[in-house]
C-alpha cells in the first residue's frame, strides 16, 4: 500500500502507488484525461499499464510526442489534442520533460493564448489563474520533481527556454512509484539523479529564509548521494531506485525556496532545439564551477552540506562532485555535449535574466557567467 504526504499537493508514494491512480482521477472529478507522454514509453508498454489502471471501457487519448526539452509548439499540439477528444484533465506520465509539457497543457488549454505572456520574466506568474486543468502527474525518472514543483520550463520558439511558476502549476496528485522507475537506462539514472542532487543543494544554499525547506533538502541530498551509485549500477534495486525517487521529490518539495546559477545556466543551455541537452546533464556538469563561485559566500552551509553527504570535515565540495559525475560516467565538458564557443554569449545573457539568479547565494554580473561557462567549455 502507497503512504500518502501533503506537502505543497497530494503524493501517492510507494511501490505498486499506481494502483491508485482511478481512484484519484475520480476524487478530481476527471472521467477523460489525456495522457501526455513520449514515444519511448508508449513502445515500452508503461502507457498500457496506465490505461489499465486508469480503466474504463474505452483507453484514455494520448498525446506521446513530448520533445526531449518541452517547446511551446509541442502544448499547442498537445492542447488541440485534448479539446478534440474532448478531455476534462491530464494524466502526465514520463519525466521532467513529459511533466512540464503536461503543465503547459493544463495552463494553456484554460488560458488565453499566447503562452509566452505567463513567463516569468515577463511577469505572468499572477496571471496564472486556479482554472489550470487538473493534473495528475506520474514520474518515471528520479529527477526532475516536476510532479511536486510549481515550475514549468519551456523551449520557446525564438530558443529562450522559459520558466513558468504558479502555485497552480504544482500537480493536483502525484504518483510516485518507484517500480516504474526500474526500466530506466544507467545513463538517463545517472543524469536525472544528479538532476535531483542538483534540486537540494542549490536550494538550500538559496538565502531565502525556510528552514523546513533546508531540512528537507538535506536529508534528500543523504538519500541521493549514499544510493546514486547503487540505482546506477543496479538498476534493479528497489531500495535505491525508491530512495532516488523520495530525493527528487524532496529536492522539487524544497525548491520553493529558489534556485541558483547551475540552474540558470543550465536553463539557458537547454533552449538550443538543434542541441537537445539533457537538464540533469548540464547540472551535473556545471556543479563543480558554480561551488567554486559561490564557495566564499556561504562556508556554514558547505559544512553542511559535506555532513549529508558523508564526507570528511574541509573536504572540496567541487572536486567531490567531479569524482561523482567520472563513478557515473557522465561528461565533464560542455564542449563534449556539441556545444561551441559562439554559443556561450548570448548563453551568459540568458542565464543572467533567468529568474534562478535571483536566489544564488553570490550575485553574479554578466562577466561572472562567462567565466563560468568558459571554465564549463
């Protein structure tokens, strides 16, 4: 039997937690939802297992064509999905990806277009209204937390990768089954749990004051970092495949509080539509120099950050997560992701705008993100 957390939404956690999902459905009042997802898990069979849990006589629409990074053309076509099988909510299932289309979905689909206008740069988050459809989000990576989270980040048209944030964004349900995390490929764990690794510490290194939300990351960050290994090399081991997945969700649970610069950048890295850069990539990536950056303003909190993590007192935060991204087998250089030099200014523009700089514990200028992304290079 799944244990059930409110804490920001309903979460349905624990093996076999998908059993429940008509049963929420029904408490939301939702009798056709459209199932937003990705190609891959529909081939894998995932998507019948949620048909079947869903029931009914006839199988819900879906909507699998979910780009590796959300795009604002991708929920325009999501949203006529739904309003031509005339749907009255959404299923999300997939990861941060899946999730965060699902988000735009539900945005969209009860709010006037165009999209753009809800970004928060261009102050929309108060024109985000509580008719956002009701969403019932279930992840299959342990990562994002987007299932918790009231963000949405969406590739644009123009390449700017955007960031949506709402209270009404933050799903109505989410079904955190660790069993349906088992399939995932060694890479794609790697890379979405450093993703979630990324969630606790930039959130608790924010200066915003929320001590419940610093407790939260901490002990999310322990979880993550004594099984990442474990989950990575032995994909079948349900313990660390399900203290991964309560990581992710206690990192997106804490990122109310604000993010940092590795997510900055790593937003504005993710726009490139030809690049397709994976999210928890570029965070494992960029961790390292933004620890360096940061270091000077924030010494208290990096002792206790190496007390979750289990390392000894004085150790290099920096080289420490570098040695993590080599045990995973991730890469160490944006220039090994395809990425060019021509492409680091308007990066650094980018991420200076992006609404996570706000919350680095050490303000950074335009210069400070050139740095940072040469060091990266």
């Amino acid at each position: 039997m799944s244990s059930i957390i409110n804490y920001l939404t309903k979460i349905r956690f624990g093996a076999d937690a998908l059993d429940d999902l008509a049963e929420e459905l029904s408490l939301l009042g939702v009798a056709r939802p459209l199932i937003v997802t990705d190609a891959g898990l529909t081939a894998s069979g995932l998507v019948d297992r949620v048909q079947a849990a869903i029931g009914g006589k006839q199988p819900a629409p879906v909507y699998d064509e979910t780009p590796a990074n959300p795009t604002e053309v991708a929920i325009e076509a999501a949203v006529a999905c739904y309003h031509e099988h005339g749907c009255d909510g959404i299923v999300a299932l997939g990861g941060g990806s899946s999730i965060d289309l699902a988000k735009g979905v539900a945005l969209l689909a009860s709010h006037q277009a165009p999209l753009r206008q809800y970004a928060v740069i261009e102050g929309g988050a108060a024109r985000i209204g509580s008719e956002v459809l009701p969403l019932v989000a279930i992840p299959t990576t342990a990562g994002t937390g987007s299932e918790v989270g009231r963000a949405a980040l969406i590739s644009m048209r123009d390449e700017r990768k955007l960031g949506f944030l709402s209270p009404h964004l933050i799903p109505d349900v989410a079904i955190c089954d660790p069993v349906l995390t088992l399939s995932l490929p060694a890479t794609l764990t790697a890379a979405t749990g450093m993703d979630a690794i990324a969630h606790c510490v930039e959130t608790f290194l924010s200066p915003r004051f929320n001590p419940p939300a610093d407790a939260i990351a901490l002990d999310g960050l322990q979880r993550a970092t004594r099984h990442i290994r474990t989950a990575v090399h032995d994909g079948n081991d349900l313990e660390a495949r399900s203290e991964m997945l309560m990581a992710a969700t206690q990192g997106a649970l804490a990122f109310q509080k604000g993010l940092g610069a590795v997510h900055s950048l790593s937003h504005a890295l993710g726009g490139f539509h030809d690049l397709k850069l994976h999210h928890g990539t570029l965070n494992a990536l960029l961790m390292p120099c933004v620890l360096r950056f940061n270091q000077p303003h924030c010494e208290d909190k990096f002792d206790r950050l190496r007390q979750a993590m289990g390392l000894a007192p004085g150790t290099d935060l920096a080289e420490a997560f570098i040695q993590l991204n080599r045990d995973l087998s991730l890469p160490m250089r944006l220039s090994e992701l395809g990425v060019t030099r021509d492409r680091l200014a308007p990066v650094a523009q980018w991420a200076l705008e992006d609404h996570s700089t706000a919350t680095n514990p050490r303000p950074p200028t335009l210069e400070d993100f050139q740095r940072l992304l040469e060091e990266a290079f």
